[in-house]
C-alpha cells in the first residue's frame, strides 16, 4: 500500500512541478490572467463557488453565535 501512494505522490508532485513551470513560463512571456480566470468562469461558474466560500460559509458561521 505504500508503493501505491508513492506513486500517486510521486504523479502530483510532478503535476505542480509542471504547473509552477507552466505559470511560469507564462507570467515571463506576459500572460494576462484574466483572459484564464473568464474562461474557467464561464465554464465552471468560479465566481459563483467563491461567493458561497467567502459570503454564505462566513455568514452562516457568524449565525451560530
């Protein structure tokens, strides 16, 4: 079971490392981050999911007290 766990560690962390380069890569060739954060809010609704963690979690956490 360890192996197994190796492995999958071992698969994200390259993934991350990927990523880090990626970003990288981009903000040295003069990325525009906003073009990236449109798209994944008009295909997943980001916007929506941070409203609810940031507004509706912090509202119905003052409510308990």
């Amino acid at each position: 079971m360890s192996r197994a766990w190796r492995v999958v560690l071992t698969i994200v962390l390259v993934a991350v490392i990927f990523a880090t380069v990626c970003v990288g890569v981009g903000l040295l060739t003069g990325a525009d981050f906003s073009r990236v954060y449109n798209v994944f809010n008009t295909k997943y609704n980001v916007e929506m999911y941070y409203n609810w963690l940031t507004v509706d979690v912090y509202q119905w956490f003052l409510s308990l007290f």
